[in-house]
C-alpha cells in the first residue's frame, strides 16, 4: 500500500478514535454539577412530596445533589417555561403533571410546545375521591341521579384541566346539571366542603385521607380502576357504582428537553428509571397514597396524549360558548 493512502488512513482512524472517546467521555461526566428539579407547584402538595422524595434519590444514584426548586403560578407555564429558557443539557429537570397540556390551551402563548420535552419515567398518579357534605343526606351516587336541579361542584382549574373534567364527566354519567365554582386551590374547596358551601368536590385520594372520618363529610366513590386499592375502606369506584367513564389518575412524571443531547439524555434516563424503581420510592408513593404506574414508558405517554386532547376539546368548547 503506497505511503500517502497508509497515511490517511492511519489519520482517519486516529480521528474516530479520537472522536469515540470525546463521546464516551461526555457520556460517562455526566452529571458534573449539581442538577435542578423543578416543581411548577407550590410546596406542600403531593406533587411537591414525591418530587422531593425522587430528588434525594437520584441524588444518591447520580452522586450530585438535585436541588428541588418550586416554580407554581398560571396552571404551572411558568414552571415550564423556566426549565424551557434554561440550556438543554440534562442540568435542568421538569415535574411533569397534567398542568403541562391545560396550561398551554388556557394560555396559547405560553412559551413552549409539547413537543419541547420528553417524558423520561412516571413517578407515581393519583385517583380521586368525589366528597359531599353530610347534611346533603346523599349517602350513594344513586341519590344523585336525575337531580333535579343544578350540583354545585367546585374546581380548582381555569375551566381546562382535571377538575372541570372530572365534574363535566360525573355530571354526564350521572345524567344531571352542575356548576362549577372556581376556587384557587385544593384547601379552599375543602374548606368550601366543610362549611356546606358547596354540593361536592374531587379531592386526590391523599388529601380525602384527612376528612373521609370527618363527621361532615361523605365519601362516594373514587376514579381507581375497578379493582384497584382506593386506600379508602368500603368505598367503591365510580366503574364499580355503574359510571364507567369517571377512570381518572393524575400522572406525575420526570421530563428532559427534547433537544438534550442524547449521550446525557440515555444516560439521565438510566438514572431516573434506577431512581424511581427503588424501594425508597415505592415507600414514598405509599405514604403519600400514590399507585405506581405498571405500564409501558409508551403506554404512559399515549394515555397522556389521550387527556391532552380531551382538554384542547373542553378548551375549544369553552371558546364557541
């Protein structure tokens, strides 16, 4: 072989080594600094405990600290377009919930798309309870069928979101009218609750945990899968009380931007499944009465599509009304 070509052979296979081991090497720094878990919700609630007890987790995996940083307001956008505004190079890490897909159809100009981040793993999901107040005298879903007059349920969304389609949901199945009454947040329609103001509410199945022996309030069913554990003794499912379509979990999940490069994307992936398949975490999620997700990594994302779309009609609705 002539001593030219030899030559730039030898030179390009130098360059691919060369080239292989910059790869390898980003690969294996990463992380090299502390990483951001970012909250688009205030503290305190379930979101908030799972995420913080998934950041001392993969801490320890990662073996850097992951800072939990609490960013609610607008139904979570500003959460989001902060992680959005930060480099996509896996030091910034997103908490996603439901508030990702109402936010954006009840603020169109918020500034990121769905297609900005990827899911890397769910962290657990919530079913709900439907409470109403005691003096009601309404002991079973049946009680409320064909009511002959408007239930006012509260909600803690802008009109798109997981309570406006858990009360459009019940109202159907149950085959009755109902207003909603908008509160800023969970604790304000529990208070509502407790003081008769309001006909009934959805409350995740942890927070019922604090009322459902509260002599003025009646648990009537939850939105568990038939079969499931509802963590709440002798209450049935909505499936189960002969309403089929009131199947419904919040689904909290750890997000990436789309664009991190995939070298830091495989291995941050990696890290989180390790993280949220521990038995730290299991203990979290039953503390805090949250079911793990048994499905595939795709199946989880479809289903999410699925709610996705089911705001953006409730959205369009509220637009032609």
């Amino acid at each position: 072989m002539p001593f030219a070509i030899r030559r730039r052979l030898l030179l390009g296979a130098a360059v691919l080594g060369a080239l292989f081991s910059f790869g390898a090497a980003a690969q294996t720094s990463y992380p090299s600094k502390p990483v951001r878990l970012v909250v688009p919700y205030p503290p305190g609630a379930a979101t908030d405990a799972i995420s913080r007890a998934f950041a001392q987790q993969l801490g320890t995996i990662m073996g850097q600290p992951v800072v939990v940083e609490n960013r609610p307001g607008a139904g979570s956008a500003i959460g989001i377009t902060a992680v959005k505004s930060r480099p996509a190079d896996g030091y910034t890490l997103l908490v996603h919930a439901e508030g990702f897909y109402s936010a954006k159809f009840t603020t169109p100009g918020a500034g990121y798309e769905f297609s900005d981040f990827e899911i890397l793993a769910p962290l657990g999901q919530s079913s709900y309870a439907f409470i109403v107040p005691a003096d009601r005298g309404w002991n079973s879903l049946q009680d409320l069928k064909g009511l002959n007059r408007e239930m006012d349920i509260g909600i803690a969304d802008l009109g798109v979101g997981t309570y406006s389609t858990l009360a459009a949901r019940l109202a159907s199945g149950l085959h009755t009218q109902y207003r909603p009454i908008p509160f800023k947040g969970g604790a304000e329609g529990l208070t509502a609750i407790l003081g008769s103001q309001i006909d009934g509410y959805f409350t995740t199945i942890g927070t019922t945990q604090s009322v459902k022996d509260n002599p003025h309030v009646k648990v009537l069913a939850y939105t568990g899968r038939p079969g499931s554990a509802s963590h709440l003794p002798g209450v049935k499912t909505f499936a189960e009380l002969g309403v089929p379509d009131m199947v419904f979990h919040s689904s909290y999940s750890v997000a990436v931007r789309a664009d991190t490069p995939e070298a830091v994307k495989t291995q941050l992936a990696a890290f989180v499944r390790q993280a949220v398949t521990s038995e730290a975490m299991d203990k979290a999620r039953r503390d805090l009465y949250l079911d793990n997700y048994t499905g595939s990594l795709d199946d989880y994302k479809r289903e999410l599509m699925q709610l996705a779309d089911e705001f953006k009609a409730s959205a369009k609705g509220r637009k032609e009304e």
